[in-house]
C-alpha cells in the first residue's frame, strides 16, 4: 500500500530490542503497526514501562528500530544515514518534551530560532518575523527577549511548542507536555496544542499518563507491554465544552 | 539557503554563547593558555635575543668567509701501468705565500651578489720588540677602506684614531700594555726575514677578545707585504655575506669558483654552533612541554563542559543538529580557548620584554618580532582546536536519546 498525501506515519511490524546479542536482551516492542494522518490528534497512552518512550524515540527518528520499517511522509527510513534522518527530522517532526528543554544561554525568539539556525545558518528577516508570529500565536510576543530561567514554566513550554512549529512540521510529538505543569497551565498547554493541529494542518501525537488529557483528544493509542492494546476513536470531546 | 559560511555561522553563535555562559571557566582557562603563551614567547624571544647577540658579537671580530691558498702538496707522478707505487711521503711545510692572480679574483667576487663585502689581507707572524720587552704578534696588511666592512675598527678604537700607512700602526690594547706603550710611541717590527721596520703607533684598539687584542698590529697593505717579503702579494680575502647561516653553503661555493682554501665562521665556531643549537633544541622542548600542558588544559575543560552541557546537546541534536554540527560547537570552542589565551599572553610577553629591556641587566636587546607574535597565536589556536578533538567526539557520538534525559 502506498501513502497518500494525508498520512503522514506508517509504522509496520516495528520491533526494538535492548543489548542485542547480549545475555540479558530484551525485546520492548513487538511489532507495532499504526497510521497517523496529517489531521489526527493523539493520545499515546499506557502504564509505566510499556515502551511509549521507546516508541516516541522511534518515531522522533532519535533511535532506530531493529526490525520493521518506518515511513514518515512516504520515505521508508530504516535505510537512512544519520545525517539524513537528521534533516528529516529537522524538516517534518517538532519536539516537546516534559522538562521544556530549551538552550538556557539564548533568549526566548533565538530558541524558537534554533531549528532554522541549525537548518540554514543565519536567520534572515522573514525567519525572525515568522518566529516573533509563532512566539505571539502562544502568547508571548512580550518575552521574546526573556532567557529561559525568566520564564515560568508554562511560559518555557509555550516556547518550546512554538519552536517545534518553526520548521513547519507536519508531525508535532510531546512527552508529557503537561507532565510538570499545575493544572490551569497544563489545560492552556493542551489547549495550544489542540489549536495547532487545527489550524497549522500538523499532526499531533501526545504521550500522556492523564487519562483527562487523552480523553479529550480525539484519537486513544492504549501502549500495554510492548503492543497495541486499543486504538479508539473518542467522542469529540473538545468540542462539547 | 546559504553557504558553508552561512552554517559556520550558527555554531560559532552557539559556541560563543556557551562560553559567554560559562564566563567564569571560559576566563581561567583563557589565563592558563595566556600564561603558556606568555612563558613561549617570552623564552623564544630571549634565547633569539641572546643568540643574535652572540653571533653579532663573535662576528664582530671576524670575517663570515676567509679565503686561503690551498695547501702545498707533494705531486707524485701516476704509476705507469701495470706497476704497483710504494710511496713514503714527508709532508711539506706550508710556507707564507701569495693567493695567484688575487687582484682578479677579488675583482670577481666584488661582482658576487652573495657577497657584502670583499677585503684583500696579507697576514704573517712576526716580533714587536721595544727596547729589553719582546712580543710575538701577527701582522695583519689592510686596506682600511675594504677591511672596516668586514670588521668596524672604528668602533673600537680605544686612543688614537685607525691610520695605517707611512709608518703609522694600529695595535691591540694587551699589546700596548704589554710593551708599555702610548699612541705616538714607537716600535720596531721584526720578521726574521732580515726585514724589519719603526712604525709609529696611531691608534690602540680593543677588540674584547684576547687573542686579538695581545697579538695584532694593522698596518697598510704596502709595508706588511714589504716586511712579509711578499711584494704585491696577500695571503687571506676576507668576506662577508648577507644571510650569515648560509655562510658554509656560499663558502662552498665561493671555493670551487676561486680554487681556494675556503672557511666559514660557521666551521671555524663550532664549538658555538654546538652550544647554540643545544640551547635551541632545550628552548624547544619547553615550548613543546607547555604546548602539551595548555593542550591538556583546554582538554579537560571541554570534557566537564561537554558533561554539563549534555542535555542541551541532546535538545539541539531533537532540534536538527547534526553530529558534524555539534563536533564543530566545541572545536571553535576550544580554538577561542587558544586564540584568546594567546592575544592576552602575547600582551603579556609584550609587557615581560618590555620590563626586561628597560629593567633588565641591560647585557642586550631582546626585539620581539610581530611574526613571532603571529606564529604563536596561528599555533595556539591549531592547539586548542586539537585539544578539543577528543572531548568534540565524545559530545558528537552522544546519543540523542540519552543525552536529552540526561539530568
């Protein structure tokens, strides 16, 4: 089967094993096949040692599975050398991790920068503008030239989406994205995202342990040791708010 | 999309905002590349120093060149074929004599570019006996002109003034004080030729080398050669050349083009050479040891750094940095290292010289030359930058995985 324009990951028969050859390897997914779609907004849910770190590094393009085959927007991508898987990554998948993770030595516009920076070298004007516009879409067009440790948590996280979106990524992943914020930011956080996946035509892929979070996405992905346990369609849960 | 330049460009702004973040590291380790830098220059600059003083001061007194007669040899006629010789040979004495053809000759090395100087001499032994006292000196027939070159006599004059000709002679001060005499005094020559002669002293030198100073009288070219018993002849050309360390290769030179004996300063001083080529290889070593101590230096800060900094290599590589990028992050981190420790040292050295040649003993003149300055800065650099090779490695093969959970 080949990909239309609206898939943008296809995973098929995804296997990882840890210290491969070793006494003590161990197999932590065991064949994982899933589709996303440009428009999905997902919950990647499951217990704690169920592989879902595994399978975001996976599908981030950070690891490389052992067996199986991945295709981000049609490329098939277990063949692909570092650099470019690299450039891949850089083009087509924005990160949001837990711990918001930016560059505590630049402000806030030239994190948001970075990915564009590290792309083509020195931003030019268009590429600051379009960071000062994704810096006022999640709200903080007035710390731009904040450094991260001026910035409250929400605000890091709010940042840290905003680089992810620099690239124009067709696929958004977040690591618990909310995992260290109070509630009021977490739902702002989500929020955000969910807004992103309506308007920026991006894909989105939360892994989460909140079980309101995953049900107010649209779409379940229940991780169980190393399977796909479920894969549910929810009740437009955002939009009954 | 632009160019290898335009890329250059985000890893230096990386680079520099890393150090700028780690100020305090950044400065200490830039002090201990300046005060390596400074202790290189500052010694290569010394011992440079030194050493031209004491080549200047030993080529002072003497030519860079000294052509002689070639040495008087036997000529034994070839055995006849077939015939075995047995030869039984007494070597001969080399008696005083005449360089053939010298005028010619010394007409063809003035036109040698090689060359700065070109001075015909005639030398032989002789007594200077003023009325009980009795001295052995070396008669030495100049003509002013030409010989100042080779040696500036007017620079060492100690009393009277250098005229030689019409009786007059320059001699040593030892000599003087040896046989108690003044300028104006008189004294007699004798070269066991039954030649002999009264010159009247004009001027006393002091060379600051014993040897000369005890044992040389200059006279004109004329009355050496009538008291050598060598009219019209000279038995020495003296030479100097530009660049005084080809001396032994121009000496070659000049003595397969003339036929004659020829000796460089660098032959006739190697003792000195030794000396000096010990004491450069010492300077080197130290250069060579604290090269490796900044190196490990650099080293070792860029390791922690990379440890500290593993999360964010983590988050760049998550953010579309490639290995080559991050490797690139700390090579021109660890070439800052070198570089600023090394514009700070060399200010430093500056100041050292400086102190040195107003403060100092005062025994000579240490210059400081810019390229000595630019050579240290351009080396420095290349040190840091491979310092900082292994620890770029290591923070280039970090996993991306690891590295961003890295807490």
């Amino acid at each position: 089967m080949s990909d239309d324009a609206m898939t943008v990951l296809r995973l098929e028969g995804l296997r990882k094993s840890y210290n491969v050859g070793q006494p003590n390897e161990i197999e932590v997914l065991h064949g994982i096949d899933v589709v996303i779609g440009r428009s999905d907004f997902a919950a990647l849910v499951g217990p704690s040692g169920s592989g879902k770190s595994t399978l975001l590094n996976l599908l981030g393009l950070l690891d490389q599975p052992s067996s199986g085959e991945l295709y981000l927007l049609g490329q098939a991508t277990s063949a692909m050398d570092d650099a470019a898987r690299t450039a891949l990554r850089g083009s087509s998948i924005g990160f949001v991790f837990q711990f918001h993770h930016l560059i505590q030595a630049f402000t806030a516009l030239d994190n948001v920068l970075m990915p564009l920076m590290l792309s083509r070298g020195k931003p030019d004007k268009l590429a600051v503008q379009q960071a000062r516009e994704l810096l006022a879409a999640v709200g903080l067009e007035k710390f731009a030239n904040r450094k991260p440790n001026e910035l409250s948590g929400g605000q890091q996280q709010r940042v840290a989406i905003a680089r992810a979106l620099i690239t124009e990524p067709a696929l958004l992943l977040a690591d618990e994205p909310t995992g260290n914020l109070d509630t009021r930011t977490a739902a702002e956080v989500f929020e955000l995202f969910h807004k992103v996946n309506r308007e920026r035509d991006c894909a989105v892929l939360l892994v989460t342990h909140d079980p309101r979070l995953s049900a107010a996405c649209d779409r379940t992905i229940n991780l169980v040791d190393g399977r796909i346990e479920s894969d549910t369609l929810n009740q437009p849960a955002s939009q009954q708010k | 999309m632009t160019g290898v330049f335009g890329r250059l460009w985000t890893e230096w702004t990386i680079a520099i905002s890393f150090l700028r973040e780690g100020r305090a590291q950044s400065l200490m380790i830039a002090i201990g590349v300046a005060v390596g830098v400074a202790v290189i220059v500052f010694v290569t600059a010394l011992i440079q120093g030194l050493q031209v003083n004491i080549i200047e001061r030993t080529l002072g007194t003497q030519a860079h060149i000294r052509l002689l007669s070639p040495d008087e040899i036997n000529q034994v006629l070839p055995p006849a074929a077939g015939t075995m010789q047995l030869l039984l040979e007494d070597k001969r004495a080399q008696r005083l004599r005449s360089i053939n053809n010298w005028q010619q000759v010394s007409a063809t090395l003035d036109q040698l570019s090689l060359l700065t100087a070109v001075s015909p001499v005639v030398s032989g032994p002789a007594f200077a006996r003023r009325g009980e006292a009795l001295q052995s000196v070396v008669l030495v027939g100049i003509d002013p002109v030409r010989y100042q070159k080779i040696i500036p006599l007017d620079d060492y004059m100690q009393s009277g003034q250098l005229r030689v000709g019409a009786n007059d002679a320059v001699i040593g001060s030892l000599l003087a004080d040896d046989l108690g005499v003044q300028v104006g005094n008189k004294l007699r020559l004798d070269t066991g030729q039954q030649n002999s002669a009264v010159v009247n002293i004009a001027g006393i030198f002091e060379l600051g080398v014993r040897e000369l100073d005890a044992r040389y009288v200059y006279l004109d070219l004329k009355q050496a050669q009538a008291l050598l018993n060598l009219p019209g002849g000279i038995t020495v050309i003296d030479l100097t050349v530009a660049d005084i360390f080809a001396a032994e290769d121009i000496a070659a030179q000049v003595g397969r083009l003339t036929s004659l004996q020829a000796e460089s300063w660098i032959k006739t001083n190697a003792q000195l050479m030794n000396a000096l080529t010990a004491q450069s290889l010492s300077t080197n070593m130290i250069i060579v040891f604290v090269a490796i101590s900044v190196a490990f230096g650099i080293a070792s800060v860029l390791s922690v750094s990379v440890v500290q900094r593993t999360r964010e290599i983590g988050i760049l590589r998550a953010t579309g940095a490639t290995r080559q990028q991050i490797l690139r992050i700390f090579l021109i981190q660890g070439a800052v290292f070198g570089l600023l420790g090394s514009v700070l040292g060399s200010a430093a050295s500056y100041l050292l010289v400086w102190v040195f040649n107003t403060f100092g003993p005062g025994l000579f003149f240490i210059p400081i030359p810019a390229s000595l300055l630019l050579m240290a800065m351009l080396l420095a650099t290349l040190t840091g930058i491979l310092a900082a090779a292994v620890p770029s490695r290591r923070a280039a093969a970090l996993d991306p995985v690891v590295a961003i959970r890295y807490v």
